[in-house]
C-alpha cells in the first residue's frame, strides 16, 4: 500500500482528480481519500513513483 499527504486536495472535485489520476496509472487500484486529514492511501501493482508521478501531472503536490 502507497501513502500519500496531498495538501492541496481540498475539495470532492479534489478528490475525484487524484483518483482519476491514480487509476490511469493502474486501473484495477483501489483508491481510498480522507479529505479532513489530505491522506490517499492506494492498493496497487504500480510503483510509488508512478502514483506520485500520476497525482503531479494532474496539478496537485504529493508528498
């Protein structure tokens, strides 16, 4: 499982972006998002690197 801290997810809209952007990385990962705290928790076969890389070509800062 991949953790990520996306501080500048602030919204649904946010949230439905990072996801879209995780699964074109890996369509069959599974997503889970708590907005209040800005933590994306990912199952996935893809690297880290390429979710990272994933969430930064759709406009947010992944740490």
């Amino acid at each position: 499982m991949i953790e990520l801290t996306v501080p500048d997810m602030t919204c649904g809209g946010c949230a439905r972006g990072v996801t879209t952007a995780i699964k074109s990385v890996d369509p069959r990962a599974e997503v889970v998002i708590d907005l209040a705290s800005h933590k994306v928790q990912v199952t996935t076969t893809a690297g880290s690197s390429a979710v990272k890389a994933a969430v930064a070509g759709a406009g947010f800062s992944p740490a």
